[in-house]
C-alpha cells in the first residue's frame, strides 16, 4: 500500500491511475489531514508527499512519521514543485528517501518508487553487524554503543550501515550520495561531511573508527590495529 498526499488533483489521478498500473495498491488524499482522518490501520510501504499542501506541509507530515516510532522506517519520496538545491537538501535532510521535483516523468517515478523499496526490503533482512563496540540492528533499525542506545537521525543511521556493510573499503562521496540519499550533483558532498561529522560526535571514541580518505571519501575501521 503507498499514500499518496497531494493536493493537486490531476497529479493525484495521474499519479494513482500509474501506481494502480503497475500493481501497486494507493490511498490517496488532498492533505495530512485527510490522510490522518480517513486512513486505515494497515500501515503503507511507502509515504508519497507533496511540500506545498494545504495545512500542514509535506515536510511537517514527514516530521510527524520520523518521529512515530510505528512509521519512521517506512520510506518516505518527497514530491515538490521545489527544485533547487536547497530544497532538495532540506527534505533529504528531514529524513525524505529521495526527492522527485516537478514535472516529473512518470516511468521516472515509477523507478524511484521500486529502487526505495529495494533498498527498505535489503534493510529489514539484513544481520545485525558488530564491530569493536559499535552494533547496528538493521531489523529494529537499533544502534549500540558499547551496550548504550545511540539516538541517530535516519539518514546517520542509512550512513553508518553503508560504512559498517563496506568494512575496511574506501567509499567515495558520490557513492554514498548515491546509496544513502538516491541522488547525486555537484555541490553535494558538503552533505555528507555533514552528517559525518555529527555521526563521528554521537559515537564517541568509536567515531574514530570511521576515517576520512584524503581526497576520496571515507572509509570504517572495523578491525582494532
């Protein structure tokens, strides 16, 4: 089941009418709102959002399912007539999966749609993965440090799994854009030492473990020298 929240109505029939085409089950509303009142208790796979929306907006709706720990792994595609950079930045910054701006292809977004869901399935599979004393759960989407809870953003989380999946292999910027984010242009890479340096500050000393590649990227230290 996806949900789609828009409020334009012949993007929302286009929409719907591709998505039910391709074998997808939808629910779609006008605003949060909507949403809120008239859906189900099944949860969806996926949270389709516009930003711009009466009411509450799609970033505030977005707020709201991060900060639901019944919904916050469920994937989250940002759909906005917003198209410049800091736009794009701010909604995958905000926990989004990725960000569709308009007009937008619907093959395209069709695309996008099966390559989050891929990468949420791949997630909820996978062992948990120890190294020196950092645990990541992908299943209950949990971090340990030294048997502590670490309270992680979901991007710092995405980011730390792709270090910690990667062990001792040197990943560049635009691998991790393009793994973590499911984007990538020039003018980026800020975006990943960002949310490097604020990963390496929540994990203490075990931060130290994920070291920076001069010139290339980074890389997680797995084995103790």
């Amino acid at each position: 089941m996806i949900y789609l929240v828009e409020d334009d109505p012949s993007i929302r029939k286009l929409v719907s009418y591709a998505l039910s085409g391709s074998g997808y089950e939808v629910e779609s509303f006008e605003s949060g709102e909507e949403m809120k009142a008239k859906a189900g208790k099944t949860k969806p796979e996926l949270y389709l959002l516009d930003i711009m929306l009466p009411g509450a907006s799609g970033l505030e709706i977005l707020s709201a399912i991060r900060a639901d720990s019944s919904l916050r792994d469920i994937p989250v595609i940002m759909l906005t007539a917003k198209g410049t950079e800091y736009d794009k930045v701010l909604g995958l910054d905000s926990g989004a999966d990725d960000y569709i701006a308009k007009p937008f292809g619907m093959m395209e977004l069709l695309s996008r749609i099966r390559a989050v869901l891929r990468r949420s399935e791949r997630q909820k599979q996978k062992d948990d993965i120890t190294w020196g004393g950092i645990t990541i759960s992908p299943s209950s989407h949990t971090v340990k440090v030294n048997g502590v809870k670490a309270e992680l953003t979901l991007k710092e989380f995405n980011l730390l799994l792709y270090l910690m999946d990667n062990e001792g292999i040197v990943l560049d910027r635009d691998s991790i854009l393009n793994t973590v984010w499911g984007y990538s242009f020039d003018g980026e890479n800020r975006t990943v030492d960002v949310h490097i340096r604020h990963l390496r500050e929540k994990l203490g000393d075990e931060g130290l473990r994920i070291e920076t590649v001069k010139g290339v990227g980074y890389r997680f230290r797995g084995q103790d020298e």
